[in-house]
C-alpha cells in the first residue's frame, strides 16, 4: 500500500507520542522462581532498650552494625547489645575502632587491647563479625596503614578467638579495583577476610551502578581469592541522611524509595546483607523510620511488608526500570508484589501475575502513602484501595490507576 510522503510524516507524527510512553505493563512470574527470599533488612546503631521486639520482628532484620551507639541506650552494654540483636535473628558487626585506637603507635599495645575487646564478650566473640576500622580510605592515607592495622587486628582476634570472622574495608569511595588491592594485600601477607563491605550516602540507589564502580562484581572475588574464605558482601551504610533533601520531604526515606533501594541492594548489587545508615537527628531511630516515641512513619511499612517475604520463594518480575521497582514473593497460599516509584507514573498502570496456581484468586491492593515528618501509619491504618481485576486460566490483571510520586503499593493474590 502506497502512503503518500506528507501522510506518512502524518503518521510518524501521531505515532511519536506512543512510542515515547514508558512501559506501563508490570509482569509478576510465579513460574520463575529465584530461590529463597533474603530481605536485606539492617541498621547502623539506632538500637534502645526501649525499642519493642514488636516494632522489630516483624522486619526480619539480617544485620546490626553497632560500635559506640549502644553507650547510654543499652543499660546492659556491649553484651547486652550483642544479645539482643542476636535474639532477634541478626548478625552483630561490631566497628572496634568505636571502642579501641584506630591509629596505633605501638602494635604491642593495640594487639593488647584487641584480645581484651574479644575476651570481653566472651563466647560471642564466634559470632560477632568484627570490622577495624569504619571507612578507612578517609582515615588513613596512604592506605597501606590501614594494610598494616588490618594484618594486627586480624592476627589478635584469632589468637583470642580462633574462630573470629573479620570484615575487609568498609569505604566510604568503594569500587571493584580498591578491593581487588585490598585481597592482594591480604594474599600477600596471609591473613583473611570473611566479608567485604562498602558504604554509599546518597539518596540514589543507582549511582554505583551509574558510576561503574563495579559494585556488582564483588562476588567475584569469592571465587577469585578463595583462601580469603569469604562468607558475604554487605553494603554497610546505604541512603542519606536528614540534612540531604529528597522530594517531598528533606531528609526522609520515602516509601517507593525504600522499595528501589531494596530492589537495587537484592538484583543489582547482590549484596548478601545491608544496613540504612543513621545520621542522628530524624534518622537517630531505625534509620529515621519511626519516631522518637517508636511510631512507623510509612517507610517503616515497607520494611515491614519486604521483611516478611523472608522465607518466602523469590519470583521474577519484568517491567520495572529506574525509579519504578518491585519485589515479588510467593508460598503455597499467595502471590505478593511490592512496588514503589520515586517519580509518578502517570495514566494506568498494569500488574499481570502469570503461572498463579491458586483456586478462584482474588486480589487486595493495599497503598503505603509517601512519607512526611510527622506523618505515622500502623498496620490496621494502611489503605485498601480498589482495583480492576481481571483472572483466567492462572493469569491475574490488577489494572492500577497509577504510581504516585513516592508512594508503594503491595499487592497479594490469595486463593479460596
């Protein structure tokens, strides 16, 4: 069929818009299963006697990175701390340079106060892991000290402990090369390191990515270094902190950005563990999540909704991209999705769940409303908001109106 040259422009013209417009399809596969969910829930410090176990459980908190925070919040100290974050299912990382010197002038001394920090805790030296120094490539240039400090630290612990695990370097500058130095320093000097951290303060979750710091290839030196014995990678300290400004809300981590730096730390980096870190002031609590009175602002239910996937098998979902991500889980009663934007998606938005093997499915669409500073949200609180469903033949449509601006939306499939 002959299109004449001006209709054609016509056409090309109208069609333009069309092809500008983002994916609007969000497609949850519970055929494709991804193994075992392992939310990557964590703090740095923010821990009080006063927390409730109740705000805490239900997270499933992986990791708690506390040096010095539990003085005066802890009655009990060190071991009380240790205690109690293990009771709740986590791994203690305890920063010694908090506690002991981190620019030693006598190694005799230093490897002294070592194995009195180890011999304090007791039998929970075996499953503290224990890091020098927090972001040594600040503290100590040239870096080589650090080398230096690391070797002693290491070969104390294990002279007080023989089975204490030690974290590598923490850097507040990370990429795939520094690291890479790091193992060949250790290699050449005979010491190990169990895990691998880094830090990243900023509120955008794909920066690292962005920046090509290679990030995502730290499991490779498991395989790369294996006398290293290396057990996991942490991200130690992710997200800003309350003087950054973040959209609606200068300083709060807002709902859907919690979403895509959860996506982010699990499928981009891979990390095995996280912590949000705290700056003080709004983020003295969890991170900022709640109150100075342990109220949840929004964001702390999504902590909660990611944290009880744990356990859960890890389906795979297609359609998210920068800003606009989602986490899907399923057991034997039903198929969930969590999925937060940072920016709004305009016009309806669709969620098609495939391969649901439940008997006559229906769909509850609940919203965790963008955050504030003095916004709270309990669980019985959390809006249930209609949707247009459509099943067949083990496919769900849930047509959503569309994605506000840092808003998250979880959505379950349960069966008869």
């Amino acid at each position: 069929m002959f299109i004449a040259p001006r209709a054609l422009s016509l056409v090309l013209l109208l069609l333009a818009p069309l092809a500008a417009q983002p994916n609007r399809t969000l497609t949850v596969d519970a055929g494709a299963e991804r193994g075992l969910a392992r939310p990557v829930t964590g703090f740095l410090g923010g821990l009080r006697d006063s927390t409730p176990d109740e705000l805490l459980r239900p997270m499933n908190i992986g990791l708690w990175r506390i040096g010095h925070q539990f003085r005066g919040r802890i009655g009990g100290g060190l071991n009380a701390a240790i205690d109690r974050v293990e009771s709740l299912g986590a791994r203690y990382k305890l920063v010694m340079s908090d506690l002991i010197a981190s620019k030693p002038t006598d190694w005799a001394v230093y490897e002294a106060d070592v194995k009195k920090l180890v011999a304090s805790v007791g039998p929970r030296a075996k499953t503290v892991i224990w890091e020098p120094v927090n972001e040594p490539d600040i503290s100590h240039k040239p870096i080589e000290t650090y080398y230096d400090l690391y070797e002693h630290a290491f070969r104390a612990l294990r002279a007080a402990e023989p089975e204490a695990q030690i974290c590598g370097p923490g850097y507040a500058f990370p990429n795939h090369d520094r690291y890479r130095q790091f193992l060949d320093a250790c290699r050449a000097r005979g010491v190990e390191c169990n895990y691998l951290a880094w830090h990243y303060t900023g509120w955008d979750p794909r920066q690292p990515e962005r920046g090509k710091w290679g990030l995502e290839r730290l499991h490779e030196f498991i395989a790369a270094y294996p006398e290293q014995k290396i057990r996991e990678i942490h991200c130690d300290e992710w997200g800003a902190g309350p003087e950054k400004p973040n959209a609606e809300a200068p300083g709060r981590l807002l709902p859907g950005l919690a979403v895509n730096w959860f996506q982010c730390l699990e499928e981009v980096y891979r990390v095995d563990r996280a912590c949000r870190a705290n700056w003080g002031k709004e983020d003295d609590y969890l991170g900022g999540i709640v109150t100075d009175k342990h109220e949840p602002h929004p964001s702390y239910q999504v902590y909660r909704l990611y944290g009880q996937q744990k356990g859960m098998t890890r389906i795979a979902v297609e359609g998210t991209r920068p800003g606009l991500a989602a986490l899907a889980a399923k057991d034997k009663e039903h198929v969930e999705v969590l999925i937060g934007s940072v920016g709004p998606t305009p016009g309806p938005l669709e969620v098609v769940f495939h391969h649901v093997a439940l008997e006559a499915p229906s769909v509850s669409v609940y919203l965790i409303p963008a955050d504030d500073v003095n916004g709270v949200l309990t669980a019985d609180r959390i809006p249930l908001l209609p949707a247009k469903v459509a099943a067949s033949m083990g496919t769900v449509t849930v047509t959503l109106p569309g994605i506000s601006q840092n808003q998250a939306y979880h959505l379950v499939v349960r069966g008869r």
